[in-house]
C-alpha cells in the first residue's frame, strides 16, 4: 500500500512537472548545430576571452565563435580537446596527452603552443585533461590521475598525485578544491593538497559542482541533491527537483550571476534554479532544447547561458526581456488573436479558443464550442467578443455563448453616439450586435453591402472604411438606424495590395499596402501618403501592411527585419518612432495576420505560427557593443586566399588586390541583430547602407591607398565606435617610381638617339634633297635642252619641209617648164618639119633647156640642200647603185609618181615603172617591202 501511495505521489510529481514545464514562457534559445558551426557533435567546456568570443572544447578541436563566424582549430595530436579556459590573452587547451595554449597572432588566427612537451615525461600513458582552472598567476590542468599546476610567469611546473584518481577539480573564490575517489574533498594550498572533508557524503557521491556561500559551501552531487558544507558539517540543501535528481543524473552545473542555479542533467534537459532553490524554468528537448544531455554549462559577460551538448551547442539568452511560448504538441496551434481579461489570457488560434491566468505557469485550457478558426478577440463595456469562422461568440467565464452564426466573425468596432451598439465585419458584409437587458444579441446585417469586411473604420459621421485585399477600399453611408448603406464608392486610389489593412489611430485613419502607407484627409474624403510612416517600408522589405493599435494607443507595423510602434509625442503633435529589430523569421508569424496585444503598461503578447512570445518593451535597451575587424584575407584571381595581419598596415601586391573583411559584434542574442555599415575610402564616397552581412569582398582594387572602415548599430542604438585598417595595393614593379626613374632615363637616352637618327636622317634627307633637286635641275636643264633642241628639230623640221616643199614647187616647176618646151618642141616639129633654120634654132635652145643633165644639176643642189647625205646613205648601203638609179631614188624620196617623174629624166612612164622594178631589184626589197616606204626610211 504504501509503495502505490509512494508510486501515485511520483506520477503525480511528474506530471506536475510536465504540466508546469509546458506552460512555461521561456526565455529565447539559439540553436546551433554541427552543420552551422560545422565540427564535431560534443562540447565539453566553454570559455569567454575579453574581446566576447566563445570557445568550446569540441570533438574535432578548439572551436571559435565570434557571434559572426565559426572557426575550427584542429588539436595539435588530433584528439578530442576535453577543457577550454581563457586567461588573459591566451586560450588554454587540455586533450588526450598534451596540454598547453593558444595565442592570437596579427592575422587574426590562433596558433598553439605545447607546455606538455616539457613534463612529457611526468604525464601517464593514455592520460586525458578535463578541466582546467587558473588562480592568480597559475593555471590548473587536471586529469583523472593528476593535477599540474603552471606558473605562468616562471614557467615552472608543481605537480600533485593522490593515492586515488581524481573525480572533478574545482574554485571557489579564493580555493581551488578536488574531490578524490572515495577519499573526499581536498583543498590545494601551498602547492599541496589538504583534506578539507571526509564526510560519507562527500565519499560517496560524486561532486560536479561547488558554489561559494556567506558560511561555507554548497555542493552539488551527482545523483543526489546539493548540500551545504559549513566547517566540517554537511548537510541537505533542499529544493525542488531533489526527486528529479533522483531519477537522473547530473553532469554539469553552474552558479549564475544573479545568485541562481543552472543545471544540466544526463537524460533530462536543464534546470535553472532560484538561489532559494525553487524551480525557474525546465528546459528540455520538447521545450526548445537541441537535446538533452548537458555536458557543459557556461554564463557569458552578457549573462546568457551557453549549454555545450551532446549534440550541438544552445544559448539561452536568459536576460531577454523575451519570454516565448512554443506549443510542439501542435494543441494550440497558430496563435491569430488574444486579449487579458478578468485577470485571464484568451489565445484564439487555428484550433480554437485556449485561456489560463495570465503570469501562471498553468496548462491552457480550452473554451467548448469554440472548436475551429478563431479570428479576433474584442472587449466593450467587461464583454468579450470571440469572432469566429462559425461565427461570433460572448465569452464569460471561460464559457462561449453564440450570438451570430450566419456567416464567420472578422472583427468588431463600437459605433460612435450609438451606446450599447457594435458592428461586427462578417465575411458577407457587416452586422450590428445590440445589448438589450444587459445582454448582446444580432440586430441586422446591414444592407446594400456583401463584401468580406475584415478590416473597417466607423467616423462619426457614420462612414464606414473598408479595407478588401481583391477589391481595394470601399466608403459606404450608413443611415442613422445602422440598417442599410445610403452610399457606396469604391477608391481608385490608393489600389488594392497583398496583406493590406485599415486602421484608426488618432482619430485619423491609415491604410497600408506594399506602396505605402496613406492617411485619410477628412476635408477632401482621399487619401495622401504619409511619408513618416511610409519610410518603414523604405527602409526595409515590405512583408504585410498588418497595423494594430493597443490600448495605450500606440501603432504597430512589421517589416521583413523589424518590429515598428509610433506613440504620440508629449510636446507635439509629430509621432516618434521605436524600432525593435525582431525579424518575421524569428517571430514566426504568419504573414498579414501579424497579431500583438498589450497585456500590461509594458508588456506585450505577439502570436507565432507554434506559439506565442511576450516582451517587456521597457527593459528593451541595446547596449552598443564594440565591433572589430576579425579577418582580413587576400587573394590572387583564381587562386586560394589567405590571412592577413589585422593591426598592422596592410600592404599588398598589385596581384593581390582582391580583399576581403569579416567583422562582428560579439552579439548573442537571438531577437537582436547587429547591422553594419561600411565605407572604402578611395572607392565609396558615402557609406553603404546599414545591413545584417557580416563579410564584404572588393575586387579588382587600383594600386593606391584605401583605408576601410565599418560601424554597427543594434536596433535604434547609435553606432559609437569604428573599425578601421589602411593599406596599400602597389603597384606593378613596371609602374613604381624606380621603374618610372627608368623609364625617365632610357627614355632621355631614346630621345637623344631618336634625335640624332632624326639629325642625322635629316642630314641624309637634305643632302638627298639636295642631289634630287640638282638633279632636277639637271633634268630641267636637260628637259629644256631636249626641249630647245625639239624646237630647233621641229624648226629644222619645218625648214626641211619648207625647202622640200620649195624643192617640190622648184621641181614641179622645172617639171612644167620642160612639158611646156616639150609641147612647144614638139608643135614646132610638126608645123615645120622643115622650116627655116630660125625655127630649128629655137627648137634646139628649148631642147637644151629641157636637158635632163641641166634639169638634174638643179635639182640635186636644191635636194642635197634639203636632204643632205641622203644619196651618199642610199650609194653606201646599195653601192650598185648608178647615178640614174640614185637620180630616181631622189625623185621617189620627195613622193613623185611615175607620172611626175617621167618628165624629168625624158622617158615615159613605163619606162619609169621599168627603172622602179630594176631598182628594187638591185636594193634585194622584198615582195612585201614598198620601193617608196624603204626610200622614205633611209
């Protein structure tokens, strides 16, 4: 019997425990996964250097993280490194055989040093190093058989061996304390150890943990609850997972700032603990966790808590003023609406209508009959109204009572001077809902208007503003009664737009699309843009045009990468506007149904698709970290890159101008991104603008002098400090000033070549000249020579032809003259054959004159005058020649014809066509040759 009592209490403990742990709002949890950071699954130590980046003691190494970028360091031996501890400037590493440290070099890289290498010797075979610790000047690496005390200045080593193994080395404040294997406590003082606690306690249960206290010390066992040690006395320190415990084991633990307990368990996720011992919050797998096994715990200088897992690392940012709520069991689903009431918080999401009391850690419960979409929750005069897709519900007492079911509920709105009255937007229009003896009823659905009204204003003036995301705004004139539409028009401008919304915010209403967001302007009934507000959609991507205003009459607009809310300004009339940089990503929310609800003067509820999350929008300050250049690498065109110093001036080849920069803010946070803003003098003239990238790459950079320079900001922080690194691309060894000097000096000695090639060219090209143009000359003067004696041949010529022709008129005269004898001649013979002797006188005067001898005397002189040497060419190249052949070669020469010349050497014409063909005989002519054309060519 008492074993059932015994075994009910335990189910009852559990699933209290269960139930308490699902209803939790947990702070926010940052997963990383081996593929994100991308070495081995386990991390069995963390660490934090003073620049805020974290190092993990990982399967496959020393594993960095700057809040930007991961980075791997492989162990020196390639073994598991178990222990991590930053001090100082150097990170310490403890893995299987070998110990020692890491340094940052002026790249930005970590090299290692070995200290083991010295005490090789004093270090057992198969030894591995579990935890380090440092006090003052001396670090402490402990394995399971040994611990080494380092002197960081002397480098000397003390080295403690206890009888048996060593379970867990730990500090306190001003100790530093081990526990051996059933022996107990032991506390290190001058270098030696010293039995501070035998106690059973102490001998039989294994010590992960030791916290310091006022009085003594806490101890937390493995299996079985923490105790308080005081003087030599231990007793229990009572809280409320020791029946947890019990059932699990406990691997790691962690003393936090604010005095509370983290620990880490084998198989049951984390407790964080009140210093009073009281639970705070379970976190497991089911809850937010990577896994369950905690195998390392460690609270950052921003004061999250790293958990190093057996599969994966986690951050829980246990500061935020964040809390959120993740329904895995898929009971809740898509959070849309919800509202505090009666000290009561309604979710109404996808599967329905959930409440509980608002701060508890209790269970949802559900609201019967509201099974199914819920799509707004509204408040009037202590009423809650449940707008449903079945249709509209008064919820009281965690009871709903139907009062609309003829087509599905959008949302609600009190009528102005019309007390008692609220419209309702249906998805065929919109309805009015009266109260009548203290309780609300369907009056009437307004006619003459059937549009799906999900977002809709009432003025005073009884004009209703509907927004519909396929029809774009409508205005429609309500009559006084609330029963029909007097008046209907539908707005041209602004258009209709994906996840557009309509809302009243100081009396003015806005409306919201992906172009903007507009404002009403009551004189003229349009709408203008309001370029204030519009700017959030500038600035960042458009995602949903979702505005909502709370109760303190503040109005909310979400962006790709931020979370917007305007409030009115004390001193005037102008807005100001808040930023919370919260991406959509993280929140989760379905995009146009974006919901927020104030729950108290601070503290606000935004659903998500698995949940919801709750802030305290007061404690949402933003500390402005400090961000660094963590890597500069440099490469040629197709070739690997490699690593630059960061501190001192960068000066590269004119090949390497390909540069790129990793920068960060140690920034771990998961609802708060950093932006950055860099500028390159030498190529940007203004900065870039802000973005979330944590890496920029230039390429192609001209030799010359460039200084970078980045800057972050966190939300609506101002960026305070600035990074920056010179360097120099030289330029190729072909443009330095030495090679310039060079190119000065062969050109100096290339001009002065040039210059006498070109004198002495131009010396040559003159003397050239010179000889040309005398030979010019010479060729006019001979030109005007051969011209003059052309014109003395032409003159010779004409003389020739002058007297050939005063030779052909002499001859033809002699020709004439000797005819007319002969007529005469020849008349007087036959009128007086015998007359007297006067006659026969005359008749022999006139043969004298026609004697060929006189007649060939005068013409050989006239012809030797006009053709000299004619007849002494024509006797040497034919000496056969006589002188009656070369009388008749004379004839032909001046062209007569057989005719003509037969007069003058007395015969007849055949007997000179006889003498032509013996001359042609004794000259050897040809057939085809002519006697005269042979003649005429001597």
């Amino acid at each position: 019997m008492l074993k059932i009592k015994l075994l009910s209490l335990f189910v009852i403990t559990v699933v209290f425990s269960v139930s308490m742990s699902y209803s939790q709002e947990l702070p926010p949890i940052v997963k990383y996964n081996s593929t994100t950071y991308g070495a081995g699954n386990q991390n069995w130590m963390i660490s934090q250097d003073k620049n805020n980046y974290i190092f993990f003691a990982n399967n496959e190494g020393l594993l960095e993280f700057n809040g930007s970028n991961w980075a791997l360091y492989s162990s020196p031996n390639e073994t598991i490194i178990r222990s991590v501890k930053v001090v100082d400037n150097r990170i310490y590493t403890g893995c299987y055989m070998e110990f020692g440290f890491w340094a940052r070099q002026s790249n930005g890289q970590l090299k290692y040093t070995s200290l083991s290498k010295a005490i090789k010797s004093k270090i057992q075979d198969d030894e591995q190093f579990w935890n380090i610790l440092n006090y003052d000047q001396w670090v402490i690496f402990q394995s399971l058989n040994k611990i080494f005390i380092y002197d960081s200045k002397s480098g000397k080593f003390n080295i403690i061996t206890p009888k048996n193994g060593i379970v867990k080395s730990f500090r306190t404040n001003n100790s530093i304390y081990f526990q051996t294997i059933n022996e107990g406590l032991y506390e290190i003082e001058n270098g030696k150890s010293k039995l501070i606690s035998n106690n059973p306690i102490l001998q039989n249960n294994r010590i992960v943990s030791i916290f310091p206290t006022n009085e003594g010390l806490l101890i937390q066992t493995q299996s079985n609850g923490i105790y308080k040690l005081i003087g030599e006395n231990v007793t229990k320190f009572s809280s409320d997972i020791d029946t947890a415990i019990a059932s699990s084991t406990i691997y790691s633990s962690q003393i936090l700032a604010d005095g509370s307990f983290a620990i880490g368990t084998v198989s049951n996720g984390i407790y964080i603990l009140t210093k009073e011992g009281k639970i705070k919050y379970h976190i497991t797998q089911n809850r937010g966790l990577s896994n369950n096994t905690i195998l390392s715990l460690f609270e950052d200088s921003d004061k999250n808590l790293w958990i190093g897992l057996d599969n994966g690392i986690n951050c829980i940012n246990i500061q935020s003023p964040v809390r959120s709520y993740s329904d895995d069991t898929g009971m809740l689903g898509t959070v849309y609406t919800s509202i505090s009431h009666n000290g009561k918080l309604y979710i109404g999401t996808n599967q329905g209508l959930f409440y509980k009391n608002l701060g508890s850690n209790e269970e949802f419960q559900f609201v019967n009959g509201t099974k199914g979409q819920v799509w707004s929750l509204f408040e009037n005069e202590g009423t809650v109204f449940c707008g449903h897709d079945s249709g509209t519900f008064v919820i009281e007492n965690g009871n709903a009572i139907p009062i609309f079911s003829q087509s599905g509920t959008w949302k609600f709105s009190t009528v102005p001077n019309h007390k008692n009255t609220v419209l309702q937007g249906n998805y065929y229009g919109i309805s009015v809902l009266e109260k009548v003896n203290n309780k609300w009823v369907f009056k009437n659905k307004i006619a003459g208007f059937d549009y799906s009204s999900r977002y809709f204003e009432v003025t005073n003036a009884l004009e209703v503003y509907v927004s519909h995301e396929y029809k774009g705004v409508f205005r429609i004139q309500l009559d006084s009664k609330l029963l029909k539409v007097n008046n209907f028009k539908t707005y041209s401008s602004p258009k209709k737009g994906k996840n557009a919304s309509l809302v009243k915010f100081n009396n003015v209403i806005y409306y919201a699309y992906k172009d903007g967001i507009f404002r009403l302007n009551n004189k003229t009934k349009q709408f203008e843009k309001d370029k204030f507000l519009s700017s959030v959609f500038e600035k960042d991507e458009y995602t949903s045009g979702k505005m909502i205003v709370d109760k303190s009459n503040k109005i909310w607009l979400f962006s790709k990468n931020y979370i917007h809310y305007f409030t009115l300004s004390k001193l005037s009339s102008d807005l100001k506007q808040n930023t919370i940089p919260i991406p959509s990503s993280l929140t989760n929310s379905m995009l146009g149904f974006e919901n927020i609800t104030q729950l108290s003067n601070y503290g606000y509820l935004i659903g998500t698709t698995d949940g919801y999350y709750t802030m305290n929008i007061n404690d949402l300050s933003f500390i402005n970290y400090t961000v660094s250049i963590s890597n500069i690498s440099i490469n040629k065109s197709n070739e690997q890159s490699f690593s630059t110093s960061i501190s001192d001036k960068g000066e590269f080849k004119y090949t390497e101008n390909n540069i790129t920069f990793n920068y960060t803010v140690p920034e771990y946070n998961k609802y708060i991104n950093a932006e950055y803003q860099y500028l390159l003098e030498g190529v940007q003239e203004e900065w870039s603008e802000w973005n979330a990238k944590s890496t920029i790459n230039f390429k192609n950079l001209a030799p010359g002098e460039y200084t970078f320079k980045v800057r972050a900001k966190i939300a609506n922080s101002s960026p305070e400090n600035m990074a920056t690194y010179t360097f120099v691309i030289l330029k190729p060894w072909y443009a330095t000033n030495f090679a310039i000097i060079i190119y000065l000096i062969l050109f100096l000695v290339l001009a002065n070549f040039i210059n006498k090639a070109y004198k002495k060219h131009y010396n040559k090209q003159r003397e050239k000249l010179i000889e040309e143009n005398n030979l010019l000359l010479e060729i006019k003067e001979l030109e005007n020579a051969q011209e003059l004696m052309k014109v003395r041949n032409e003159q010779l010529s004409q003389d020739v032809d002058t007297k050939n022709k005063e030779l052909a008129v002499s001859t033809m005269s002699l020709i004439k003259k000797n005819e007319l004898l002969s007529l005469i001649k020849e008349d007087l013979k036959s009128s007086t054959p015998e007359g007297p002797k006067s006659i026969k006188s005359v008749i022999t005067n006139i043969t004298k004159n026609i004697s060929e001898e006189d007649s060939w005397q005068v013409f050989k002189e006239a012809f030797d005058n006009a053709d000299k040497d004619f007849l002494k060419k024509v006797k040497l190249a034919h000496p056969s020649l006589t002188p009656n052949d070369l009388r008749l070669c004379a004839y032909l020469r001046l062209n007569l014809s057989s005719k003509e010349v037969a007069p003058l050497i007395s015969i007849s014409v055949r007997s000179v066509e006889i003498k032509r063909y013996r001359l042609r005989k004794k000259m050897e002519l040809t057939h085809e040759q002519g006697l005269v054309e042979y003649i005429l060519s001597i």
